[in-house]
C-alpha cells in the first residue's frame, strides 16, 4: 500500500475517545479488558491513574472506527490529571458493581466531575450506565428499578453486562460508539455481538432418604438434571 493509499485509510476512520469511570472495584478494568483482549483477570489489582486501551470496530455503512479506552482509577476523581483524562472525551462510561450500592451512589459525584470538566467542550459526551456483575445476579443489592430511574433522571443510555463472562460487554461499546456518531444498529447486527454462555449440567441422583420421605419407589434409572451458570 502507498503512502498517499495509507493517509486516505486513516482519514476515513472515526476515532473515538472513550472514558470508563466509577468506583475502584466496580470492574472498571475487567470491562476494558475484556473488550480490548478478551481477558479476565481473576485477581482484583487497583488502577492507579491511567490505564489505556484501543480497539477497532466496524459499524454499518462499512465504518471503521477506533475507540480509545481510558480507564480512569477510582482514586482519581479528585486527582490532579482528572481534568487532563477527561476533556475531550466522545463518551463516558459510568460503570457500578450491582452487588455494591455504594458504588452506585457514588455514581452521582463522577457525573458532577464530569459535567464541570466538559462543559467547555463544543458537544457534550454521550454518557452511559453500565451495571457490572450480573453474572452475580444472587447478591444483588441495586434494583433494576433504581438503574432505570438514574437512566431517567439523567437521560443517558443504559446497559447490564458481566465482565466475568463476557456477556453484552463488546455490545455496549459498539451501541456506544454508533451512538455517538449517529449509526442506527439493527436487530441482527446486535445480536451478533451476544455472547453464548454454556452452562454445565449438574447431575444429581436421588437418595434413599429423598425416595423414603416422598414414599415412592426407588429407580435408580431417573435422574434429575440441574443447570448452574458458573
């Protein structure tokens, strides 16, 4: 390819800057990390400052775009360089742990930050709500009525997804990104971002004591089969 073929190419790329804030341990990290590498780290280590990732997508209409991810530490809301991560920025993704509310409430300081440092910026970003862990749907302590209701209030966009397995992660970037750049996505170019997670099959046989206390006859020939996400 030609020098003049190369400076064309990269015209003809959207470059996006992307901003992902919220408490430490929400899973800041692990959201970027799973888009850009498709990794998880299972071991929690705190973001100090800065952490930078870049991905590219394709959007409808054969749009090629680049995002790039600044994953901002929790710590670094009152930081010196907030100011310099954030100016500039196309979108924000403000991300909560849904078993932890305080990392919800705390959701409300992030947005103020956010608003005094862009308020000079020619567009504002588009902000979005992102409810992480939903694959520990069990221990969840933040309504789905209070993430709709903060959506409302705030007129941004919402999504759930699950580091951990992956599930709606590349989803919400790519709706992010058409988003901001005015890309309606179709049902079908949604769906093949969804990611399928199989669910191994517990089997477990009946006891005598589970046969004796129903006062049926055993047959060890049926089994009941469970199914668990892990």
């Amino acid at each position: 390819m030609s020098d003049s073929e190369e400076e064309v190419g990269s015209q003809q790329e959207k470059i996006l800057k992307i901003v992902v804030v919220g408490d430490g341990s929400s899973g800041k990290t692990s959201i970027c990390k799973r888009f850009a590498q498709d990794e998880f780290a299972r071991n929690y280590h705190q973001t100090l400052g800065l952490d930078f990732y870049s991905k590219r997508l394709i959007l409808p209409g054969e749009i090629h775009v680049l995002l790039q991810v600044w994953d901002i530490g929790g710590q670094s809301i009152s930081g010196p360089m907030i100011d310099k991560y954030v100016f500039g920025c196309h979108a924000v993704i403000l991300v909560y742990d849904v078993t932890n509310s305080v990392s919800f409430e705390n959701l409300a300081d992030w947005i103020s930050v956010v608003k005094r440092i862009t308020k000079q910026q020619e567009k504002p970003p588009l902000m979005c709500l992102v409810g992480n862990k939903t694959d520990m749907e069990h221990r969840r302590n933040v309504r789905i009525e209070k993430h709709t209701k903060f959506l409302e209030q705030n007129q941004m966009s919402g999504h759930y997804v699950s580091a951990k397995t992956g599930d709606s992660v590349l989803l919400m970037f790519r709706q992010t990104a058409a988003e901001v750049l005015g890309i309606q996505l179709s049902k079908a170019d949604m769906e093949s971002d969804i990611i399928v997670v199989n669910a191994p099959i517990t089997v477990n046989k009946p006891t005598l004591a589970d046969k004796s206390a129903k006062k049926l006859p055993i047959d060890h020939t049926k089994n009941s089969a469970v199914c668990a996400i892990q």
